[in-house]
C-alpha cells in the first residue's frame, strides 16, 4: 500500500544568527512538504522548485488527489518555468507535466510553449480555442495559433475595443503591410472573396480613390432605370460622369441638358477638321515589338482644337524623366466628325442645286432651239 508522504520540515535544520533556515537531506529531489493531510506545498532541489500539490520523488506525484503545478528555475538556461501536472486519482499518484509559461533570462515570454525568440510568444493549448484574447471594452480580439489541424472555424479576430474605434495597421510613415503570400485573397465587407480583393458594398458606397488636397474619386455598382441589372458608376468630387453598361462593358458619358448651360453651336470646323494630320507612330518606352499605332499627335491638334487636348504634370511619369505630358480626348473627335459632315454635306447639297439648276436651264435652252428650227440640238 502507497502512503502519502509528509514532510513537516523535521529534516535537519540548522539555524544562524542571521535569522535564516538551512534545511539538509531530501527524499528524491524534495526537500519539504509544508502542509497536513490535505494539499500542501513542496520545496525541491536539483533544480530549484516549489510545488503545488505536487512533489518528486523520481518523478512528479501528488501530494493530494488532483491537479498540481510546479515552478522552477532550469540552471542550465536560467529559465523560470511553470508546468501544469496531470491530475491524479489519489495521493501519491503519478502526474506528467505540462509547459505552461516559461520565462528567459533575457525577459522573453512564452505561453503554453516552450522556449522561442521572441518577446511574446503564445501556443495553443487546445485546437477548439484561442490562443489569446484582448479584451477591450466592448469587443475582444482574438488570436488561434498556427496548426496543422484543418478547422475552418479557427478565424483569427482584429476588433477595436468600442464601437467606432479604429485598428491601425503599421501606422508609420514608410510602414508596409503585406497581405498573402501569392494566393491569398482579401474580403472587405465579406468572409468568402473569390478574387483577390474583393470589395462589398456597404451603404450604397462602393471604392473610393482620395487626394486629400483636391480630388475625391469613387467606382460602385448601382442598378440602372432600364434593366434590373447593376452598371459601375464612376464620381468625382460627388458628381456621376458616367457609367460602364453591364451588356456590353462600353462606357457612357453623361449628356444630359438638364446638367449643362451655356449651350453653344459649334461654328465651322471643316477646315479645321481636315487639317488634323492623322499618322501612325510607334511608343518610344515599353514598346520592344515597335507596335504601331494610329492617331494624332496633341500640340499639333492643340493648335486646332484646344478643347480636345489636355496637359498633365507630375514628377514621375513614366516617360524616361518627362514631367509634362500632352494628352488627347479622342472621344470628342466624334462630334466633330459629326459637325464636318454636316458641313460637308451642306456644299454637297449646294452643289447639288447648282446642277439641277444648270440641267434646267439647259432643258430651256434646247426646247427653244427646238421650236425656232425644229430640230433638236443634237440633230
């Protein structure tokens, strides 16, 4: 029959005038139980310890039915550790140990793990639970450490601590956040993406692109008046350009009267229309096939027609150190390809009446030679 063994510091003391106490002898690597029947305290050597409901006498056992801790200093490392043992059935009963907490010489911690490099380092004890959480005062952040397990439920949660407060990421200026390793994909307002970002619309709102300074840009999907089927919508600054048509991806401009004034007729433009020059050229950069391309140079149609063309400025381009660059709507060619026209078949449309003016007269002409010799001209 196993009994339990107590110890009541009756090992051989030796007391100084210092007031200390020197306790000699051990029962395998414990030197005193403090404590009665029930649970006590253990004090150990080889290396240091203190006990809790346990005490080694060749290995971890219990000093009372239940679980028990142990805490230490491991000489070798100068680690302070923490185990959690096993609970046993009764006294004296065999326990193993479980790394609860160590800490280095160097203040690294480690939790549920063992030694790591690091200044925290957090394991999981269990696969169904966390591996930390951060209350805050109304939500709570929540971590699960990497595992081998596939558990689709084991979500790691970022939350601020009340409503409507922030979570900063790498805040400082020149600071990188790196997402994903080359297959990741990222939800905004949604828990299953299937692209690489996908964004949710919350609120009518949809992307925004902000310059601080100067400029407020925002793409969101919207259901149009004419099909139940949602077109990207493009604004700036709060006013709706247009919008990418769902059937087919074309663009549309927006060109209502109701949002326009000073409404002027375009004077003759046919001149100027035909002196446009029209070429193909190559791209000098990133064009290593020297693919060519149709259209029209913009400071020649600047001289022409200053409305169509555009001029942008900025430190980095793109274009071998250009920081100036003209550029050209070419969408507005289509009216005045429309006015030319009209221009153009107005002297059609003259010309036209000067030649059935001139076969009227000729018609005349011939009748009257007709009747005064009876013959006709061409007899």
């Amino acid at each position: 029959m196993v009994r339990k063994i107590v110890f009541m510091l009756v090992l051989p003391v030796t007391c100084v005038a210092q007031n200390t106490m020197e306790v000699s002898g051990a029962v395998g690597a414990t030197v005193a139980i403090i404590g009665g029947d029930g649970a006590g305290i253990s004090l150990q050597q080889n290396w240091p310890a203190i006990g809790f409901n346990e005490y080694n006498y060749g290995g971890p056992k219990s000093i009372a039915a239940g679980n028990g801790w142990v805490k230490y200093l491991d000489m070798n490392t100068g680690s302070l550790v923490l185990d959690q043992t096993s609970p046993a059935l009764a006294a004296n009963g065999n326990m193993s140990p479980t790394r609860r907490l160590t800490i280095r010489q160097n203040g690294n911690v480690s939790v549920n793990a063992t030694e790591a490099n690091a200044s925290l380092f957090v394991g999981g004890a269990n696969i169904g639970l966390p591996a930390a959480m951060f209350r805050g005062t109304n939500y709570t952040s929540t971590f699960y450490e990497q595992s081998g397990v596939d558990n689709t439920g084991r979500n790691t949660y970022i939350n601020g601590g009340k409503p409507g407060s922030l979570v900063l990421l790498n805040d400082k200026l020149g600071g990188n956040i790196i997402i994903g390793s080359g297959t990741s994909k990222v939800g905004i307002n949604t828990s299953t993406p299937t692209d690489i970002l996908e964004v949710k619309q919350a609120g009518g709102r949809g992307l925004a692109l902000i310059n601080p300074n100067f400029a407020y840009w925002e793409f969101f999907v919207e259901k149009n008046l004419e099909e139940n089927a949602g077109d990207l919508y493009v604004y700036y600054n709060g006013g709706n350009l247009g919008n990418f048509y769902q059937g087919d991806g074309k663009y549309y401009n927006y060109s209502d009267q109701r949002v326009k004034n000073n409404i002027q007729s375009l004077k003759n433009i046919l001149p100027g229309v035909l002196a446009l020059r029209p070429c193909t050229y190559e791209i000098k950069f990133d064009n290593p096939g020297h693919q060519q391309s149709i259209g029209l140079i913009a400071q020649e149609a600047r001289e022409i027609f200053p409305e169509i063309t555009g001029h942008i400025e900025g430190d980095d381009l793109g274009y071998g150190g250009i920081k100036d660059l003209y550029t050209m709507d070419y969408s507005a060619l289509g009216p005045l390809a429309i006015k030319a026209i009209q221009e153009q078949q107005l002297k059609v449309d003259r010309l036209k009446a000067q030649v059935e003016a001139l076969k009227q007269r000729i018609e005349r002409a011939e009748t009257q030679i007709k009747s005064s010799t009876g013959k006709s001209p061409t007899q």
